[in-house]
C-alpha cells in the first residue's frame, strides 16, 4: 500500500483541466490549527486518502461500477469537507446521486466532472506539505 503522498499533481481524466480550487480557506487553517504539531502528519495522510480516492475513480472512469464510485464518493464527501473544499465535496455528493441513480453516460460524465477539481485539491495539499518541509 502506498503510504507516500504524490509530490506532484495526478495525470489522469482530468489532468490539464483543473480549476482553481474554491477552498475555505478559514476552515482550512482552522483544521490545521486543530492539528497543531500533527498538521503534517494529517496533510500526509489526506493526501494518502485522496490519491486513493483519485486512484479508483480514475481506474473505473470509462465503464464506472456504481459501487466503487458511491464508496469514493463518501470519502471524498468527508475529506473535502473537512479541508473546506466545498465545491468538490458538492461534486462528490452530486456523484454519489448519480451513481444511486444513472450508470452509463451519465455516470461516466459525473467521474469525468469530479476529477479535474480533485487534482486541484491533491495539488494544493501537496504544495501546503511541501512548504512545511514534508
């Protein structure tokens, strides 16, 4: 298992493409206050979550099983939350919807949709644990 987090954004789906991610950035700081002498540590871990998540979607983008998206979907909807990335977390909700409901197209356009601003977010907590040294 993969217990380094990538130092580098994703190349997948949505490589190329990603938006700037919209991120409260009050809540964020707030969670590495939380984390105090731990902060590292959680960034390294988030990471390690997240390029999970990233990992599956991206294995199951062109012929998505509803299952591994709904299971990532919770994850992401958890993590991006707690990092304040809501406009992700308002994707992966939106994407679990869909994997309840839609398979085929429509399935495969709401992975398509969340992968470009998950990199997004893997690349900011990157930077955020590269410039504390980790």
């Amino acid at each position: 298992m993969n217990t380094e987090p990538l130092r580098r954004p994703p190349q997948g789906e949505g490589a190329g493409r990603n938006p700037p991610l919209a991120l409260d950035q009050d809540r964020f700081d707030h969670l590495m206050q939380v984390a105090g002498a731990h902060a590292e540590d959680l960034l390294r871990q988030l990471l390690i979550d997240l390029e999970q998540v990233h990992a599956q979607l991206l294995a199951t983008a062109e012929a998505p099983d509803p299952g591994v998206v709904r299971a990532q979907a919770h994850v992401l909807v958890a993590l991006a939350g707690a990092t304040g990335a809501g406009k992700v977390q308002d994707l992966a909700q939106a994407l679990n919807a869909t994997a309840h409901h839609q398979s085929g197209p429509e399935l495969r356009a709401a992975v398509a949709g969340v992968l470009g601003p998950l990199e997004a977010l893997l690349a900011f907590l990157a930077a955020r644990l590269d410039g504390m040294g980790g």
